[in-house]
C-alpha cells in the first residue's frame, strides 16, 4: 500500500489482503497491543524467526528487528480515507471474516472478493 500511494507510477494493479484495518483503531484491540509489546523470545522458533535466521547475514541482530517491527507498530498512524481513494491502481481487495468478528454467519469464515476499477 505504501509504494501504491508513495510511488503510483510504479504500481500497474494492486492486491490488498492485509484485512480492512486502514488505521490502528481497525485492529482488534488484543491483536494490536499484543504487535506493540513483541520481545524476541515470544518468536523465537517461529516460521518467521526460522526465515530470518538462513537469511540474514547477522541472526544475531535478531532483538533489533524485532524491535524496529514493535517500534513500527507503536507508531503507525494508519491512511487517511482520501489517501486510500487517491490510489489509481485497479485494487483486488480481499477481506476475511472469521469466528471473532462481528461478520460472521455462523462461525464460518467468509471471504468477499471485490475489485475496485478507477476508471
């Protein structure tokens, strides 16, 4: 999304699969708080922890990534609603519901496809 807004001229289409949340007040609360207080540890073995050990060339800067990602979240204002309407890119928003959002029937998770044209 932000080279979508930041650099247009690079975007030709867009896939945002990231939810719906254009500002931390989207977020469940639990979920955003739990992002801003990440400490290395409660990653530790974790997928992700896993990637950036084969890939980083020193794993033991594992602490200041993690880190730089909480600080990231701390800080995020979100995009303002003109801001996500100025990209000119044809946008595949996909959105997921699942048990805990008040979108959901019945416990199943509901996945709306739309795409948005600017023509």
């Amino acid at each position: 999304m932000q080279i979508a807004i930041r650099h247009p001229d690079l975007v030709r289409k867009l896939v945002f699969a990231g939810g719906t949340a254009y500002t931390p007040d989207g977020f469940h609360p639990e979920g955003l708080g739990g992002m801003m207080q990440m400490r290395p540890e409660d990653l530790a073995g974790t997928p992700f922890h896993q990637a950036y050990l084969r890939a980083a060339p020193n794993p033991e800067d594992w602490p200041a990534l993690i880190a730089r990602i909480t600080e990231l979240f701390r800080n995020w204002a979100g995009f303002a609603p003109e801001v996500i309407r100025s990209v000119k890119a044809p946008t595949l928003r996909r959105r997921a519901w699942g048990r805990r959002d008040r979108y959901q029937a019945r416990g199943r998770v509901n996945v709306i496809w739309s795409v948005r044209n600017h023509t």
